[in-house]
C-alpha cells in the first residue's frame, strides 16, 4: 500500500488500529482512537472511529471528529466537525468550522470560524475561510 496519498494514508491508519486493537494493545483506547498522552481532549469531545490526535493538540468540547488525523500542536476549537480528513501541524480550527471530504492541510493553516471546507487541499501558512469544495489553496 502506497501510503503517500490522501485516502491511502486514512485507509492504512484504519487497517493500523484495527490490528493493534486485536493485538490488545494499549494504544488504542475508546472508539478506536489513538491519542498522543500529551494531547488535551476536553469532556463533551467525540472521538472516534479511526482517529489519530498527534503531540501537544488540544482538542475543545462540543468537536466530533471522525476517520481522520490531527498532527501535533494543533487546536480545534469548540463544536467543529471533522470526518475524513487530515488537519496538518499547528493548524486552528475554529469555532463551528466543518472540514469534511478528504481535506488536508498543510503546516500553520488557519481555518475561520463557520468554514466549510470539503475536498480542499490547503498549503502551509493560509487562512481559510467561507466555503471551499473540491479545490486547492495556494
């Protein structure tokens, strides 16, 4: 498996956590998450299934994030959805934000409060706000 792309990349964390779950391993907990020890998830989060928090991410209450990534330093901000996706290092998602549809971003991205975003690819150091389906920022 070519893990270099996008969906390859989700499809190889699911197959990981379902063997390491059948293994018994302790690194995956709840509903088939694997979160970092440093990482902050708040009460009233929902995690899971297939979802990866990476080092020193804070994840807020109300967010549901769902088959997707979430590389270290980054902050998701309260009742944000996630599902499919994978959200790069240091990234804000903000308040309400939905990111949905394979989207991937780049280092120190800046997703506004109430963005849609669906199948967007964003690269390093943007913000990003409104709606955006099926494109790339550049």
């Amino acid at each position: 498996m070519d893990i270099g792309q996008p969906k390859d990349y989700l499809s190889g964390q699911k197959m990981f956590i379902k063997s390491e779950k059948e293994k018994g391993s302790k690194l995956v907990s709840g509903n088939d998450c694997i979160i970092h020890p440093t990482a902050k998830v708040e009460e009233g989060a929902e995690l899971g299934p297939a979802v990866v928090i990476g080092p020193n991410c804070h994840i807020a209450a109300g967010v549901k994030i769902s088959n997707s990534t979430i590389f270290a330093g980054t902050k998701v901000h309260s009742h944000s959805y996630i599902d499919g996706s994978i959200i790069g290092w240091k990234n804000t998602v903000g308040k309400w934000a939905r990111v949905t549809g394979l989207t991937c971003t780049g280092e120190d991205v800046q997703i506004q409060n109430c963005a849609c975003l669906s199948g967007v690819k964003i690269l390093p150091h943007k913000g990003v706000g409104g709606e955006h389906k099926d494109s790339i920022i550049m």
